[in-house]
C-alpha cells in the first residue's frame, strides 16, 4: 500500500478468497480499505528508508494471542543465512513493536520471557524451526509468529515461507489445524521435540 507520495506505506497480508493465494496488489491507501475489509491477518509498517518498523498481527491470525511485540536476531553468516522472529508480550513494549539486536539487548527482558519463536531461511523462505513455549501453548502464538514472520519476509522482497515433512509432533499439530497447511509438505520425518523429554499429550 502506498501513500499520497507514492511511498510504501504498509504491507498487508490478508486472508482471503477474493484472488489466488499468492497475489501481490499495489494500491493506494485510498483504496485498500475496500481491497483489505476485514481479512488482514498481519500488517507491517514501513518507516524511513522503507524499513519494516512494526509488525501488527491480527486477531484473525491468533485470536488467543496476547498483545505481541517481536525482536529480529540475524544469523547473517550461516549457511545458509537466517533470521529468528522472537514474540514477546508486557515490559512496556508497544504492541506491534519491532526491536533488532541491539534494542532488544537494552531492554530488561531474559530468554524465558519469549512466548516463541520463528526461525527460517530468508533466500528460500524455508521454516526451519518454530517454537511455543509451554505456558504459552494453545494460546495461537504460533499463528501470530507464522503470520508475523512471513509477512516481515514478504515486505522485504524475501521468499514466501514453506515448509518441508519433517516436523514434531506438535509441528505436526500445529500444520493441519492452519489455514496455510497446503505450504507445508505431508509429514516424512517426525522431529524428536524441541524440548528435552516432552510428551505429546
């Protein structure tokens, strides 16, 4: 969506049956109030430079969800490089808001305060891994990281997110209760859990 200048304004990711899954529509800002209605499912707002300053994941993507601001951590020298979404709720952050490294280092939050996190591969838009901590499970976390996470990779140009067969089984959960379970490969591989000694209950 663009502004009165023509400049990006925001990227919307919407949910719905009005075009093939997939297209990509410019418009004015005018006109994508009649485009969006009530489908978005994550808005990303652009700031200076066309950054991607905010991420606002809607309740039709993870009605359950908490208020959530993310933190972006690059793994720029990896082989393959990629990028981990990580969700965050409270410590005065505004919802929505998108930290990088360096801001998330000077906010008092610690690793157990993550609800969760999305890791893939920006060249091919591959999911590598996404998490739920436990208090925070059943909660649709997972859908406002997946709708957060491709949305950010979409605004940039990035690859569409994927994903392969293999996968726990919660991750086995998780893909056929989703409305984008037909980009995720049928299960080949159960994944032993990402936390040691979990149980599927």
């Amino acid at each position: 969506m663009r502004d009165a200048t023509g400049a990006a304004d925001r990227f919307v990711v919407v949910w719905s049956d009005r075009h093939p899954d997939g297209t990509r529509i410019d418009v004015a800002a005018e006109q994508a109030t009649r485009e969006i209605g009530d489908d978005a499912v994550c808005v990303a707002t652009y700031g200076d430079s066309e950054q991607v300053v905010r991420l606002e994941v809607t309740p039709r993507a993870a009605p359950k969800a908490p208020p959530v601001w993310f933190a972006e951590l690059r793994e720029s020298t990896g082989r393959p490089p990629a990028v981990n979404l990580l969700a965050f709720t409270g410590h005065d952050c505004a919802p929505g808001t998108l930290l990088d490294r360096a801001d998330l280092a000077n906010l008092p939050v610690v690793s157990a305060d993550q609800l969760g996190a999305v890791r893939w591969y920006p060249a091919t838009g591959e999911v590598d891994q996404i998490y739920v901590s436990q208090p925070w499970r059943r909660r649709t976390v997972a859908g406002a990281l997946v709708a957060a996470g491709t949305t950010l990779s979409l605004a940039r140009g990035w690859a569409r997110f994927w994903g392969d067969g293999q996968r726990t089984e919660l991750g086995e959960q998780l893909r056929n209760a989703s409305a984008w379970r037909h980009r995720a490969a049928e299960l080949t591989h159960v994944a032993p859990p990402m936390t040691p000694g979990e149980q599927v209950r």
